[in-house]
C-alpha cells in the first residue's frame, strides 16, 4: 500500500511539473518534459544518473610529468605567440623561444564557479561524447569573427547540457549550423536529454553527491532554456555560472605552473574569467631541432583547474586585441 501511495504521489507531482513548463513553452514544452519523463520509466532514472557528461575532462586527467614550478622562465620576456605562422589546419607554427597570446577561451563546466586569482591551473585533453564537435566549433569560430563570443558560449553551454539540436532554439540552432557543416551537425545528437520534471530532479538529486548535484540541476536549466527560444546569454550564465570563489583545494597545484604539453612544450594558463585566458609556451631549441614542424593548437586542449569546484576552460587560436605592428625578435632554429 505505501509503496502504490508513492506511486500516485509521484504521478500528481509529475503532472503538476508538466503543466508550469507546457505553460511556460507550449507544445515544444510538452514535448520535452514527456522525452524527459519517458527516460526515467522503467528504470530510466539510473540510465541517465549513468550517463557520461557531454566533456568529461577532470584533473585526474592531467599529467602532471615534467611540469615546472611558476619560477620557470622567471624574468624573460615572451614574444606575441599570435605573430607565429599560421598552420594549414590552424594553430600556431611553434619555433624556440618564449610566446604568450591571450585568447578567447570558454567555459566546459556549467555549474561551477568562475576561475579566481588562486586556482592553479594545467593541460588536459579534451574527452567526453562531445569532444569532437566542440573542438571543431572553436576551431570554426575563427572563420567566422561575425558570431559573437556570447552566442558561441549559448552553444556550448547547450552542447555541455546535453541538448538535441532539435531542441535547440532557432538562435542557437543558427549558430551551431554557421559552424558546423550539415555533416557535423549530426555529432550534436546522441546522448541528450530532454528536461526533466522538478519531480525527477528531486529524486536524481537524491542519489547525487552533493558535489555533482548544482552541475546536474544547471544541466536541467539549461537545456530548457536552450529549448525556450528567447533565453539570452545572461539568463543562461546565472545557472552555468556560480557566484563566489570555491576554496582552492590543492595549494601544490598553484596559479602560473607549467604543463609539460605531450609535444616536449611547456605551457601555461593565467585565466581571467572564463572567457579571456592569457597562455603561455616555452619551446626549447633542442625539442625544434628534432621536431621542426611543432604546432600549437589551443582547441585540442582544455585548461583544467585542481580546484574542482572551478570551471574547465576551452581554448582557441583567437587573440584578443593583437597588435601586428609588433615584430618577433626571437630567432627560430630549425633542423
């Protein structure tokens, strides 16, 4: 009896979630909550509590081999990285020396707080579902300075929720389509969800850690403001973003530590917020006599903090603010 109780409850408070959100987006939003509620019938619940984040990057993915304290290259002076020759598939031809290039970058994490002056921050590789059409959209994004930063942002929030292009509203569909072609437009589906009931969020808060929680409801938020059709970038942000500074959690990981990258490169990351990050190579003349045609290419690495309540950052090859009156000074020896 208690349990068929539990039953009834569960359906009245589901049908009560269905009406406030088929009010709010008529039939797109009906069509949503019943994808969502149709996922956790039948055991669905623990399917999508199992199911992978869109990026699943973490700091357990760093290697943290070879890396050099924030006293490394103390004292010298770095040459604009963005005045280095441009690769045929993008990126940057590395040449010894000491380069530095701030850059858009992009939050992975909604969810979790902005980067604060302590976080320590390192390379790690872009994994998850998703990785490959993310990495295509920052490395797009350069072909086209006409899309805003923002809207670029809307996109891989929806991406990282877990949102159907088909759900996707017109806005953000259109960004996604002057990025992608109709080709990679296909890597959006698979592994999404619909929105889920306030019903079913509260029971798959339950069975959450408390850490992982704020994600999995900001996921929700964001994915029904993607499908609303008329959210901006600012009401997105309130749930992707967290207000506050999470303490750092690791003080043998601080800001300014160099990365060894896997090329025998040293790089490192002095975020400020998450969509301006200032990224910093080292590139030794011997590793160039042995590898001359070395590339860096921001998108194919994420700027992974140790404080884990802290947002991971996607990096482009896109300077902010260059000035190519500039000259290099620094000599490149090749083999």
């Amino acid at each position: 009896m208690k349990k068929h109780n539990t039953l009834i409850f569960s359906a009245i408070a589901l049908l009560f979630s269905t009406s406030a959100v088929q009010a709010q987006f008529g039939g797109l939003g009906k069509k949503l909550i019943d994808k969502g509620s149709e996922m956790v019938s039948g055991g669905g619940l623990n399917k999508i509590l199992k199911q992978p984040q869109a990026i699943t990057t973490s700091f357990k993915d760093v290697d943290k081999t070879g890396s050099k304290p924030t006293t490394f290259m103390e004292g010298q002076q770095p040459q604009p990285l963005y005045l280095l020759p441009k690769a045929t598939d993008g990126g940057y031809k590395l040449c010894a020396g000491f380069f530095e290039m701030t850059s858009k970058s992009y939050c992975l994490h909604a969810g979790t707080r902005g980067p604060s002056s302590g976080d320590g921050y390192m390379l790690a590789p872009v994994l998850g579902p998703k990785s490959d059409v993310v990495i295509l959209i920052l490395k797009h994004s350069e072909k086209h300075p006409n899309v805003k930063q923002h809207d670029i942002q809307v996109l891989l929030w929806s991406i990282i929720a877990r949102t159907k292009f088909a759900d996707m509203g017109t806005d953000i569909k259109l960004t996604a389509s002057t990025l992608l072609s109709p080709q990679e437009l296909l890597l959006l589906e698979g592994g999404a969800l619909g929105v889920l009931p306030e019903s079913i969020m509260i029971k798959a808060k339950d069975q959450l850690p408390a850490a992982i929680q704020n994600i999995f409801e900001a996921e929700n938020n964001i994915r029904r403001l993607a499908a609303s059709g008329n959210s901006s970038y600012e009401e997105m942000e309130k749930y992707a973003i967290i207000a506050g500074i999470a303490p750092q959690p690791d003080p043998a990981v601080p800001s300014g530590i160099w990365s060894l990258h896997p090329d025998g490169y040293y790089i490192r990351f002095f975020p400020s917020g998450y969509s301006i990050t200032r990224v910093q190579i080292y590139v030794p003349k011997e590793l160039i006599n042995t590898k001359p045609d070395l590339v860096y290419d921001g998108p194919k690495g994420i700027a992974c903090p140790a404080n884990v309540g802290s947002q991971r950052l996607a990096q482009t090859n896109e300077p902010l603010n260059p000035d190519y009156t500039k000259k290099l000074t620094t000599i490149c020896f090749t083999k």
